[in-house]
C-alpha cells in the first residue's frame, strides 16, 4: 500500500464518561463517511485525563471500559476501519492500584492488537498513572504504526526511534496538552512533533485534545521531510482528515542511509554526481 487515508479526532474532553463515550461513537461515524483508514483519538479520551480534567485518584472504571471498548471494537468491523483509542487500563496489583495511561490498537476488523502504555510519566502523571514498559509496533492495512503517547515522544526521542526500528512507517502520537496556561509551550511541542518525523524519515500524527482556554498543541501531521502536511486550529473541535504517500517514509535518517538522506536534504537541488565518490 503506498496511500493511508488517517484521522486525527481533536475532540473535546471531560471527566463525564458517557459524555466522552457519545464524542468517540460520533467522531468514529464522521470518520467513516470520510473513508478514513485509521482514526487516531486523544490521550486518555475514554475517562479523561487525571490532570486537571478527571480526579487523579478515582477509581478505574473497568467495566464501563470494557463495554466501551468492545463498542468501539465492534464500530471499527462495521466500518472496515482501524482505531488507536487514548483511554485507560488497570494496573497490576504491585503498581498500587493506579491504571496505565494507555493507548488501545484496533485494526479494521475489530480484532484488539496490543495496548501501549505510556512509558514516560511527568511529575503530574505520577500522581495517577503507572508506568508501561515497552514499545510495540503495530500493523493496520498492512502499514507498520507506532504508538507513542504525550510525554514519552515530545520529550524522549528515543521512543519514536524504537518505534521506528521495529519497522514503523507512520508514528501516531495521542497527546493531551490543553490543562494549564502554559501557552508559551505552543511552538516548542510543534517544534518537537517535526522533528521526531524529520529525525527519522516518517510520517508523525500528533492528535491533542481540544479543551477552552488552553490548548498548548495543535493536532498535526507531520511528513517524513519534516514539513506540516495537515494541522487543526487551537481550541476548535475538529476532524483532521489527510492521504499520506507511504513512500516518503524511507526511515533514511533512521539508518542514516546517504543516498536516500540526500534525497531528503537536498532534493532536485543537488545532482547524484556531484556526492557520489563518497556512497
């Protein structure tokens, strides 16, 4: 395959879970009337992110999750349509009872094919959240994707990079950034998505909350050489929608391949003959 029509559902977030519930269904139908392939939501869309918008000690709701969950599974057979859906999972007893910030990856047949869990927590974080371990690839429409959540990839590059090992062709990035009046952060996360699709020669599909007064990112796609490709308005609910062309993400800068970097550097601007002594 060398298209992939994506989704990015910049969607409002509150701490009532049918209310949260009803968005992810409505945005899942607005996604298949556009023939998207996969839809992206939010991290934490489900329950609402313990930091300021859900109760950072409440109880993990893991039988409406469970509902839910299966719901969405069952939309995305319906559509033919694959999903990564920012929610929570519970942890294991040693972690003390807090969830994981999690990321569910279901393909278009409605079958679950992993959970992310966030690996990288901020101060804040860990007052609610426990800590996942490992980062995992994962295939939809035959493309090898990524997850990586918030924290872990604005400030960890390594994490995109592991993703990008394993053979990632297109990274999604559920985020939340929307709590806090922290608007001078605006460029520097933009800053940050670019790179992490620059650095390794991907597609990068950060997809934020939309929440008023603050929203320190916007959603974005970000193509292999770095450019923005599509992006949302600050504080506006919003379904991003955009084709990507799979063979631009060569992962050259990954591998630090020199022929292919110099397609990337330089494009029709340089001619092959005047580096090729040194490939």
């Amino acid at each position: 395959m060398n298209n992939l029509k994506i989704g990015l559902a910049q969607t409002r977030q509150t701490a009532d879970f049918d209310a949260n519930a009803e968005t992810i269904l409505r945005f899942l139908e607005q996604a298949a009337d556009k023939d998207v392939q996969i839809l992206c939501f939010p991290e934490t869309q489900t329950v609402g992110y313990r930091v300021d918008i859900a109760e950072t000690d409440a109880p993990c709701p893991v039988d409406k999750l469970n509902e839910l969950h299966e719901k969405v599974a069952n939309r995305c057979r319906e559509f033919g349509m694959a999903c990564i859906l920012g929610t929570e999972t519970p942890a294991a007893p040693d972690r003390s009872g807090k969830p994981y910030n999690s990321a569910i990856v279901i393909n278009e047949r409605g079958e679950t094919l992993g959970v992310h869990h966030k690996t990288k927590l901020t101060p804040l974080d860990a007052l609610a959240y426990s800590p996942g371990q490992s980062i995992d690839t994962y295939e939809l429409f035959g493309v090898p994707v990524g997850v990586v959540i918030c924290f872990e990839a604005f400030r960890f590059a390594e994490t995109t990079a592991e993703c990008v090992r394993q053979g990632a062709r297109v990274v999604f990035h559920p985020q939340n950034n929307t709590t806090r009046p922290n608007d001078w952060k605006i460029p520097i996360h933009h800053a940050m998505i670019t790179t992490r699709a620059a650095e390794n020669t991907i597609w990068f599909a950060s997809c934020n909350a939309c929440l008023e007064p603050h929203q320190n990112s916007r959603s974005m796609v970000v193509a292999p050489d770095g450019r923005v490709h599509a992006q949302t308005e600050l504080r506006q609910e919003e379904l991003l929608v955009t084709d990507l062309d799979l063979s631009l993400a060569t992962q050259a800068m990954f591998h630090f391949d020199m022929e292919d970097c110099a397609d990337v550097l330089f494009a029709d601007t340089v001619e092959r003959d005047e580096f090729s002594s040194v490939l």
